[in-house]
C-alpha cells in the first residue's frame, strides 16, 4: 500500500461537511487494511492537536494505488469488495465508540475517539495521541511486572470482547504503555479488530496473520476455530515471549510438554510453586487445540489476578527463607537482586544487616520471623510442656513446687 508523504497537508471532512487539514508528522502503523499517523491539526482559534490518525487503506489495491492529489485509486474490479469493508471500518469506529460513551472505564484501555472523517476516495478516523511507549520497547523487570502488564492487557482485551470484537493481533508492539503507569495498558488497533457476530456468520473476508508468533486457527485461516480463546492463546504467547524471548515451539503449544524454566532469567530466585502456576497459565492459553485453552477471558482475568498477588508475595517470601536459611548453611550462596548478604555490611544475615542491605521490603519479614521463632516457642512451651508430662503419666507424680518450678522455666 502506497502512504501519504510526510510533512504533508491533507483536506478531510466530518459529518457535517466541515473541512480541516491535517498535516502528517509520521507513520507509526501498517496493517492489512490500515495505514496509521501522528497527524497535527488546530482548532479554530489555532490551538495545535497532535493525533492519531489512521486511513483505510488496504493492502489489496497495491503499491501504487494514489493519484496525484493523493486519492485512493479504487479499479472496479476491487470496487464492490472496497465498499464492503470501507462501510465495516466506519461500523467499527461507531460501536466501539458507543460502547466508550457508555462505559467510561473502558476508555482506560482504548484511545479516546475524535472523530470519523472522509476524504482522499476513503474514510479516516481520528484519535488522541497518548504518550508512552510500547511494549516492546520496555524490558520486564520482574515477573510481578510482567504479571500486572499481561493482567492490564487482558482487561483491555476483555473491553472489546464486551463491545463485541476480537482484537486478534495481540503482541508487544500493539500494546502502548503509559508513561509511569504499569496497570493500564492501551491497544493499538491497525485493522485487526473483527466482529464476533462476522465470525458467527462466516462473513469475514480476512484475518491477520501475526507476526511475532504462530496462532493456528489465523495462519489457516481457519474461521470456524477463530475466536475468543484466540485472543486468549495470544495472550498466553505474549507471556510466553517476554518469558522465554521467542515463540513457543510446536512441541511447546502440546498440553503435556514441559517446559524448562531454567534458561528463563526472569524466574531465577523464584520459588517451585511460582513456576509451577506458570506453567499451569501456559497449559491453558498456549495450546493448539482450542479445547485445552481457558474458554473465557474471564477466567484467564481471575487467574492472573492470583497469579499477580502470589507471584510478589511468594517471590518475597523464598527469597527471605533463603536468607534465614545463611544462618544454618554456611556454604549455601543465594543471591537477591544480584547481592549475597554475607558479602555486605556486618556479613550477618539477621534483619539488622537485610535493612541495610536490601531494605524494609526484607528486613521487615526477616525481623518478624526472627522474633517470631522466640516469641512462639517460649509461649506455648508451658502448655507442651505440661501436655507431653500428662501424656507419660510424670505430671500427676509433680508436686506443687515442681510444678510451680516448671512454670517459671517455661514462662
């Protein structure tokens, strides 16, 4: 497909007839039936807008589809196909935007819609231009990161599920994070968002083919698989990339392959119980067979919620374990955010020394375990006590000093 030069003007119009010229700053997206720019446009009294603006413009009509004035050049052949899903493309823009004006929250995962505009021999819609960067720009930091993103993404996938559409082309380049926000996500859409009823009714003329991984039911194009668990094998490859840093294999899409966590540097330190629930979300999202896949992205929603409470605590507390168990094994070197206690500080591994080494966030657990081994045992060693002499029959034999003796001994 052929795109408009950069540094560009072009004359577009609302449903009112109204004209207002965009100038083209970038192409930031291609699709198989879109193009996407930041455009700058002013208001009336010459306030400058940045947006997005994004062109049907399908890849069908070929490199050099263009006339001079920079109108879609449509052969009659192609006629009665272009009008079909130009009219689909303006149907999109209007019920995702209804779907926003009645549920406000929604916006959070959804650019902010300005406006649907004609022009050039096809249609242009118009949308906020948010800041921050993709995914895939953006290294994980921890699995309890990777976790909140996949959660937010899943949300904003289950807002266009809710408003009747499969997104379809989920991966790290289509997802926007904003800019110190890490529990909101935005999706870019190019073209791939399809109606759930066109794929009920077998009316869909074309589906994406993502790149970043293999998705079976889309390469095959095969329609009468395509659907919500589509979405949901998608986000489970997502998770499965940033895991592993490449594609599943088809070996590692069977329900009882195992996977090796041990070349995944994201996991290191982690404890058995957080890898095993990983494995348990990669055996029900990145399966072939669409039957062994969550069949709800409510599900797939409640899981990585879980996933994301237990992943930070459970990361916290094996690494706090590890550092008591220094105490006891003198050889045994763990390392916590790259740092083996013993090299820093006083070399001791009591709470004092994890403050100073690696802040409240361990040295607080370590403390109250370190006083809790104290605390515990010397409160209820009276009441073992006196329960294992009852059990030999020694208690009876006690005389009241005895007792009385034991009782200060174990208070």
């Amino acid at each position: 497909m052929e795109k408009l030069p950069i540094n560009t003007d072009i004359i577009l119009y609302d449903y009112n007839d109204r004209a207002m010229v965009f100038n083209i700053k970038k192409v930031i997206g291609v699709g198989g039936t879109c193009l996407a720019y930041i455009v700058e446009y002013h208001e009336t009294n010459d306030i400058t807008h940045i947006g997005v603006l994004k062109e049907f413009c399908p890849a069908y009509l070929g490199e050099d589809c263009r006339s001079e004035n920079g109108s879609l050049i449509v052969p009659e052949t192609m006629r009665d196909r272009f009008d079909c899903e130009l009219a689909n493309f303006k149907d999109v823009y209007k019920t995702i935007n209804e779907y926003l004006s009645a549920n406000m929250s929604a916006a959070n995962y959804h650019a902010v819609q300005i406006g649907l505009f004609t022009g050039n021999n096809t249609a242009y819609t118009l949308s906020a231009c948010d800041y921050g960067k993709s995914y895939d720009k953006i290294s994980d930091d921890s699995l309890h990161g990777l976790i909140k993103i996949a959660l937010a993404t899943t949300k904003a996938v289950e807002m266009y599920h809710n408003a009747g559409f499969l997104h379809l082309d989920i991966k790290p380049k289509n997802i926007l994070i904003l800019d110190d926000v890490f529990d909101l996500v935005k999706l870019f859409d190019f073209d791939s968002l399809t109606s759930i009823d066109s794929i009920r009714n077998r009316t869909i003329t074309a589906v994406p083919v993502p790149e970043d991984y293999y998705v079976p039911e889309l390469v095959n194009a095969d329609i009468r698989n395509i659907g919500i668990t589509t979405d949901i094998f998608e986000i489970g490859a997502m998770i499965f990339l940033r895991l592993f840093g490449r594609a599943p294999s088809s070996k590692e899409r069977e329900h009882n392959f195992i996977y090796d966590f041990d070349e995944v540097k994201l996991l290191d330190g982690v404890s058995p119980a957080v890898k095993f629930e990983i494995e348990v979300l990669l055996m029900n999202t990145v399966q072939t067979a669409k039957s062994r896949r969550y069949s709800t992205i409510a599900e797939l929603k409640k899981q990585l919620e879980k996933k994301k409470d237990n992943a930070i605590f459970r990361e916290n507390v094996y690494q706090l374990l590890t550092l008591i168990s220094l105490e006891y094994k003198d050889d045994l070197c763990i390392e916590i955010n790259g740092k083996d206690i013993r090299n820093f500080g006083s070399g001791n591994s009591g709470s004092t020394n994890a403050l100073r080494v690696f802040g409240f966030k361990i040295a607080f657990p370590s403390f109250v375990i370190d006083f809790s081994k104290s605390f515990f045992p010397v409160f209820f060693a009276k009441d073992i006590a006196e329960f294992l002499l009852s059990l030999i029959g020694v208690y009876q034999t006690f005389d009241n000093h005895m007792i009385a003796i034991l009782r200060i001994a174990f208070a």
